[in-house]
C-alpha cells in the first residue's frame, strides 16, 4: 500500500464510517446493512494493495466520507445543520488509541489473525452478516482487544445497547474500525497529520465522495 493521502483518507473514512454504525446502533437501535456488511467484509477479506477494495469500492465509503468532511470541518454544525457528534471524535481517536496498543501487543496480535483466519473458513457456510459470523468477530474482540484496554464507553439508549445482538453489532463494528485504523498507519498517517493535513484530507474527501455519487 502506497503511503498518500488518498490512501490516508479513503482509510479515516473508513474509520468514521464505523463509527457511525456504533452511532447509529447506540441512538436508533439499528444499522444500516450494507455499511455492517462493509465493515465485516474489510474484517475477511484478504489484503488488497487498494483500500477502497475492502469496502466494495469508492462507493462503498460515501457514508464515511461524508462523517469525515463535517467531523473534520471548522464548522460546528453538520450540512443538515445538527450539532457535530463529539462522541464519533472519542471513538475514533480511541480506536486509533487500541490499534497502537494491538499492534504492540504480537501475542494479541497474532490471536487476532488467527481468529480472523478461523473466521473466513466459516464463509463457506454463512454470509457476511449472519448472526453467528457477527457473533463469532465479537467475541474475538472481547477475547482480544477488549483485554488491552481502555475498554470504549459507548454512549446511547440503554435499551438498545443491552440488546445482545446489538451489543456484538457494536463490538464487530469497533473492531473494523481497529482494521481501518491500522489501514491508516500503515498509509503514513498519524497524530501529527491528522493535526496539521486536516485541510488536505478533506479536499481529498470531497473529491472522492464525488466519484463515489457518480456511481
């Protein structure tokens, strides 16, 4: 994977893009299908040398392309004019956080390709979002990154997030953002561009989340 910030950016869309199905889980109790169906998908499929093939091409980040642009903005309001969500910022500096962690933690790491590994076997038998393969990636990760910590506070109705299956939503969900911001270190980002590019990263968005509507 080349290190640009076409690929930096098509990689933070992704991370907010999940983001905002934890989001979405936490306040409505669903989940759009086609982004789990994403983000599972960039979980199993096998490395590709273009990010946007992990999440079914450009098109397939125009939601997270668009949380990008208003998260990233000076603005303080969303193009539809809502408040922006500062607990989608948490989450994704946290995931950032854990990828770092995960990565210096080969021992978790490993378990974390074994298990991943274990689970595309089960491909044969199961599409991407049936509950046992959602079932099966969230307990890989509470088996696994939960451990390292800090465990993510997610904010939102109760009622909805008791709900187990919305709970192992929630957890694949996170743990896709964990692969997308490891997508991103490895595309030379950082702390330090996330600071000071900001202003590249989002023309870049607004470019791609173009193409991505002329699909």
């Amino acid at each position: 994977m080349q290190a640009n910030n076409r690929n930096r950016t098509f990689a933070l869309a992704a991370l907010f893009q999940n983001v905002e199905g934890v989001n979405q889980i936490a306040t409505t109790g669903q989940v759009n299908n086609e982004l789990l169906t994403q983000a599972v998908n960039s979980l199993l499929m096998e490395s590709s040398n273009e990010i946007e093939d992990l999440y079914g091409g450009v098109a397939g980040l125009k939601t997270g392309l668009e949380v990008l642009l208003y998260q990233l903005g000076a603005s303080r309001l969303t193009p539809e004019g809502k408040p922006k969500n500062l607990e989608a910022t948490r989450y994704a500096v946290n995931l950032l956080y854990l990828e770092k962690k995960l990565s210096n933690d080969q021992a978790t790491f490993r378990t974390v390709l074994q298990g991943i590994e274990s689970a595309q076997q089960q491909l044969e038998f199961f599409p991407l979002t049936h509950p046992n393969m959602i079932a099966r990636l969230a307990e890989l990760y509470t088996q696994t990154i939960s451990k390292i910590g800090p465990r993510i506070i997610i904010k939102g109705e109760q009622a909805y997030l008791s709900n187990p299956d919305n709970a192992a939503k929630i957890r694949v969900l996170l743990f896709a953002g964990i692969r997308a911001a490891l997508l991103w270190r490895q595309a030379g980002g950082d702390r330090w561009k996330l600071l000071f590019s900001r202003g590249k990263l989002q023309s870049e968005a607004q470019q791609l989340l173009k193409a991505a509507k002329a699909w």
